[in-house]
C-alpha cells in the first residue's frame, strides 16, 4: 500500500499537471475582460490554495505538539512550515504578475495578498528559528509557539487590510467564467493538491528521520 | 529551619507582576544611559525618514503618522532586546525561573514595562513629529494618548514573547524583529490609520473601528502571549 | 530518596552531555560529584535543579518529576552555578531583596546578618558590576542561605576565591549540613570536598564510573577518581 502510494501519488499528480495546464492554457477560452492573462490563475490559484492549507497544517501540527508533546507532529509542522514558504512565494509573484497584467499594478492592499504575505515572511522567520536553535525540545515548542502565533493573526490581517482601502478587489470574476474553465481549475487544484502531499510525505520522512535520530538512544560503550 | 516546606507558596500572581515590573524599571533607570540613546536613536530615524521623502512638507504631513510608528517599532527591537539581554547575562533568567517565578508573571511583568517605555518613546515622539511634518492636529488629546497606549501595547506582547526566544537562539539581532515585524503588520495598520485621523481629522467617523481593531489585537496576543511564554522559557 | 535518576541521557546538538545516567541520592546525604572538564557535571546540576529537561529518562526529585511538578520541586532547592543568576546593575542588597519580593515566606530580617556573614556588608549597596568574581560567588553563597533549601546544588563552590573565601564557604557548607540538606557538589578540588562528603559520584565523558558509593577511608574519593580517569575509553 505504501509502495502504492509512494509510486502512484507522483505519477497522478504530474499527470494530473500536464493534463491541467494543457486545458488551461490552450483548450480554455480566453476571459472575456482579461484576455489571456487571466490564465496564470491555473498555476496561481492552485499554488495559493496549497500553500494556505500548508500553513494550516503546519498551525495545527503545533498546536498538536504543544499539547501532546508528538514529534511526528513536529516533523509535520517542520515540513508543512517549509512548503508553505514555497507555494506560497510561488502564489505571490504569479499573482503579482496577474496583478499587472490585470489591473496595471505589482502589488495592491488586497486581504488575501496582504495576509499571505504576512504567512510567507513569518514563517520564513519560522524556519530560520527551526535552524537557528539545536536542542530539539526547545526548536519544537518554540516554533510551535512561532505558528500559532501567526496564525492566530490572520483574522485581524483580513479584518486591517479591508478596511485599509485602496483597490477593492471583486471575489474572482464567477460570472465571466463558464464552466470548462471551472472545470480546468478544478482539475489544477486537485492537481496540485496531490503534488503538494506527495512533496509532504518526502518532506515529512526527512524530518521525521531527523528527530528520531536526534531523540535515539545515545550510542553504549564499553571501557577500553 | 524557619518554615517548613508545605507551607513555601509562591507570591500572588498580581505581587510577582509587580515585583518583575519593579525590577525591570529600577534596571532601566540604573542604565538610563542606554535608555537615552535608544531614544535618540528613534529622533535619528524619524529624522531619517523626512530626509528619504525630500523637502515636500505636504507629502510629510501626510505620511507623519507612518513615519512616527516607523522610528517606534524600529527603536523597540532595540529595547525589547535589551529587556532580555540583561535577563541572560549571568542567567539571570534561570534564576527567577528557579526560585520560582511564575512565568505569567515574568511575561506580564516585562511586557508592561516594555509598553510603558514604548508609550514614553511614542508620548516624545509625537510633539517632535508633528512640529517636523508640519502637522495641524485636529483629534484630541485624550484620543491620542489611548491610540499610543494600544500601539505600544501592541508591539510589547509578542515583542515580549519573541524576545525571549530570540536571547537564548544564536542570531539574536536578526531573529527578533525577523519574527516581530510580520506579526505586527495589522497592528501597525491600525495605529499609522488612527494617528492620521487623529493628525488630519476624521470627516467619517473611522477611528472607533481602527480603534477597535487595535483593542482586538491587544485582546488576542497578551492572552496568546501569556498562555505560551511558559513554554517558551522553560524548555 | 532526594534524587532518583532512571536511564536518563540529554543531548546538546550533535553531542551526548549525559548518557543513561540511573543512580538514587538518599536523603541528608552530601554526595561528592567528580569528573575531568567537559564531563557532565555542570549538566547534571543544572538537571537535579530542573533547569535543564532530559532528552530521554526520568528525572525524579523529592518524588516528584522533573519537568511536570516544578513548582513544588524548586521551593525546595537551590542551586550554585558559574552563572551568578545576579543582575550587574542591581547592588548586592537589591539582588538578595528579589528573593524576597518573590518567596513571600523567607524572613528577609536576616539579609543584614547574612550580608555579614559572606563578607559583603561594607559593598552592600554597591552594583555588582563592579564585584570581583570571588565577591560574586560569596553573594550567590548568601541567597542560597536566605532561601534556606532542603536540596543543596553547588557547582565548584571553591573556584575563583581567596583562601579566606574558600574557607568561609567550607564553613557554610558544615552548617547547612547541620540542618540535615542533601548536598551535591561538583569540585575539581577533590581532598577538599571529600573531606566534606560522605558519598562520591564520578562522571566521565557524560556516564556515570561510580555511582552514588558511601565513601570510606579518608582518600578514597581522590585516589578512586584518579584511577577512573587514568583507565582508557570514552575520549
């Protein structure tokens, strides 16, 4: 079951990828107000959708290790912490890219840029702590203590940046997209998804390894 | 043997909180040379700033309040810092912890001192800003000083907390306001948006939600902060 | 039993400081604690004090575990280190009335007394900056009096004194001795300390040689420990 999954998880998941962006990027129609640029969403919106279930896993693997003191839950965290920081800088620049294309501008005050912005460069500090500190008691409930506290402000980073102004930017644009790119997106999302646990599972194992080394019996010797 | 071990219970939540704040603010005072140039060092960032933006004073005025929260957050990475530096110094720190000193005590201790020096900062900052800004303020004082209160309070909570971790890691000056800053953005929102109302005037009634949402983020970190800092000082 | 240690390691980075460390210490028993430099001994201590938590294994002290029953452990006992757990800017007076603002129960009327007894009463209000590192450890010798423990900690009490201070602190040991404590205490000075112990532990590259052992002729320790550190093995 293992080997199945370790065999099959990356062949769908890159499969599923091809076939997505195929769709995407020249079986879908081009967007009524956007054109074509409104393709990178196949790429961007699966990358941020990964990305924020990554930091909710890693939050909640904290939460877990706080309590119950579970290093495989610290090795989660540790590997969700990590490719948050991935698909979430992925997300960010594409939807910088999208921003300029679409409305003329890199960056705009928007909650979800903003808020995810917030989560990438925290936890950017989150692994810098992780490998800053070598007693593995402390870097667990300390950046234990680092997730949580990020995530915790992530209600208050929407409620700022809405009521901050600036461009108020419409939820997605439904209306003008049929049901083909729907389905396209769909197909990306859960594309990415698979890609994303399988990049865990491996993450997850080098981590896991580290710690049950790092908490193994020291080594026996006898006096010479 | 004076008192017999069953009877040894630790000091009341509220006389350990007192007895941490004391002694932190006694340390202060006995460094105030440090204290003194911390402060200049937020007049030489404000100052900083009006150099960077050039000579527009109408464009100064309009970013004041950014600029004043700037030179605080900046300045209090210095003096959080310092708050633990002297906590590691001959362990000093794993001295309370064993004596013991109840870690909600040692968190809300260091933290209201650290908002009181943070609001000081901000209360001289304020005067100075607005004369370089050229700023006509049109809010209240009693507006004012609450909005500077919760803007330090703000920043001292998991200033606090990640301050703590950061004396006892190795990179100390560049993890702390590594982990701070990020944490801080809606915070920071929030005050630069109630002192500008405050500085400009408020034709639409804003500042009681920017208000509230900095209450809200006091709310949710000093009780955050307070319930993790045990596990942060004693692993 | 005081000290009940079960299979315990504890690990710094890449590196084992303890490895399976299981041995008991009865109670009102003074236990020497030797080993070359690098061997444990400071770890140890800092662990019986439930400063430092295990990697692996149980530590138990007055019945209690380590790690889950602090505060009832540490009322109870107090510990000597390297680090003075004073703060510099602090004089020596203030740093003994902390003890005081936190421990409600200890009678800080005998501050005046024991100030006289460390030898300090003439620099009481001086900051302890400006001690020597001698002064310090005479200090850290008087707050360990005013706490008055049931669990005595010291690491190397005789370093960086006088001979006046190593005698004063001699001294202070065989009174707290009389108030029926159990004792550890680490020393390089082995004749010194075996003089004032009745049991011996030795410790070499973070294992355990000799476990807590009722010391018999006068010399044994010495001669012991001598034979343990010539023997190969464990570099």
């Amino acid at each position: 079951m293992k080997r199945a999954i370790d065999f099959g998880l990356p062949l769908l998941a890159i499969a599923g990828i091809v076939v997505g962006e195929i769709m995407g990027l020249w079986i879908a129609p081009a967007e009524r107000h956007m054109g074509d640029v409104y393709r990178i969403i196949y790429v961007h919106v699966p990358a941020a959708w990964v990305a924020l279930l990554s930091f909710l896993i890693a939050a909640a693997a904290s939460f877990t290790f706080l309590f119950k003191t579970s290093w495989a839950a610290d090795a989660l965290a540790e590997a969700a912490g990590e490719l948050g920081v991935l698909f979430g800088t992925v997300a960010y620049i594409l939807g910088a890219i999208w921003g300029k294309g679409t409305w003329g501008v890199w960056w705009t005050p928007d909650p979800k840029l903003t808020a995810m912005a917030i989560l990438v460069f925290g936890f950017a500090g989150y692994i810098a702590l992780r490998n800053l500190t070598e007693e593995p008691e402390r870097r667990a409930a300390w950046s234990a203590v680092v997730a949580i506290i990020l995530a915790a402000g992530i209600p208050i980073v929407w409620f700022a940046v809405r009521w901050w102004g600036g461009l108020h930017q419409n939820q997605s644009t439904r209306d003008s997209m049929n049901v083909f790119m729907g389905a396209t997106l769909g197909i990306n999302v859960l594309a990415f998804t698979l890609l994303f646990v399988w990049f865990l599972r491996m993450r997850y194992r080098v981590a896991k390894a580290k710690i049950d080394e790092e908490l193994s019996e020291p080594p026996e010797q006898e006096l010479a | 043997m004076t008192s017999s071990f069953a009877e040894r219970r630790p000091a009341s939540l509220v006389a350990g909180v007192r007895a941490v704040i004391n002694k932190d603010l006694l340390l202060e005072w006995r460094s105030r040379a440090r204290v003194n140039a911390t402060i200049f060092f937020a007049f030489l960032t404000l100052l900083l700033f009006l150099f960077a933006v050039g000579p527009d004073t109408h464009i100064m005025a309009q970013s004041a309040a950014g600029y004043l929260w700037l030179a605080v957050l900046l300045s209090s990475v210095l003096s959080l810092g310092e708050s633990f530096r002297m906590e590691a110094e001959n362990a000093a720190l794993e001295g309370l912890r064993l004596l013991p000193v109840d870690p909600k005590a040692m968190f809300l201790g260091k933290a209201i001192a650290n908002t009181l020096f943070l609001f000081l900062l901000a209360v001289i900052l304020v005067p100075v800003t607005v004369a370089m800004c050229g700023v006509e303020v049109q809010g209240s004082l009693m507006h004012g000083v609450a909005i500077l209160f919760l803007g330090a309070a703000a920043i001292s909570a998991p200033g606090t907390l990640y301050a703590a971790i950061a004396s006892q890691v190795r990179a100390r000056d560049v993890l702390l306001p590594l982990l701070l800053f990020p944490v801080l953005i809606p915070a920071i929102i929030g005050a630069v948006k109630a002192t500008k109302l405050l500085f400009a005037g408020d034709p639409m009634g804003d500042l009681g939600r920017w208000t509230a949402l900095l209450i809200f983020f006091n709310a949710t970190y000093w009780l955050l902060c307070l319930l993790l800092f045990g596990r942060v000082v004693e692993e | 039993m005081v000290v009940q240690l079960n299979n315990v390691s504890k690990r710094y980075g890449r590196r084992w400081a303890l490895v399976q460390l299981t041995f008991a210490i009865p109670e009102k028993s003074s236990v020497l604690l030797t080993g070359g430099n690098g061997a444990g001994k400071t770890t140890l201590l800092r662990m019986l004090a439930t400063s430092l938590k295990s990697t692996r294994g149980e530590v138990r002290i007055f019945d209690k575990l380590s790690g889950v029953d602090n505060d009832l452990i540490r009322p109870r006992l107090a510990l000597v280190t390297h680090d003075s757990h004073l703060y510099d800017d602090l004089s020596a007076e203030e740093n003994l009335s902390l003890v005081g603002h936190f421990l409600p129960w200890v009678d800080m009327r005998r501050m005046g007394d024991i100030l006289e007894r460390v030898g300090l009463a003439p620099r009481r209000a001086s900051a302890v900056r400006g001690f020597s590192a001698g002064m310090r450890r005479r200090l850290c010798m008087g707050r360990m009096l005013l706490v008055e423990p049931e669990l005595v900690l010291l690491d190397e009490p005789f370093g960086q004194l006088d001979p006046p201070g190593v005698a004063l602190v001699e001294e202070i040991i065989r009174e707290v001795q009389q108030k029926q404590v159990t004792l550890v205490m680490s020393t390089h000075d082995v004749e010194r300390g075996e003089a004032l112990c009745d049991h011996h532990l030795h410790l070499k590259s973070g294992r355990v040689l000799r476990a807590v052992e009722p010391l018999g002729e006068p010399g044994e320790a010495t001669r012991i420990a001598q034979e343990l550190e010539a023997r190969g093995g464990w570099h």
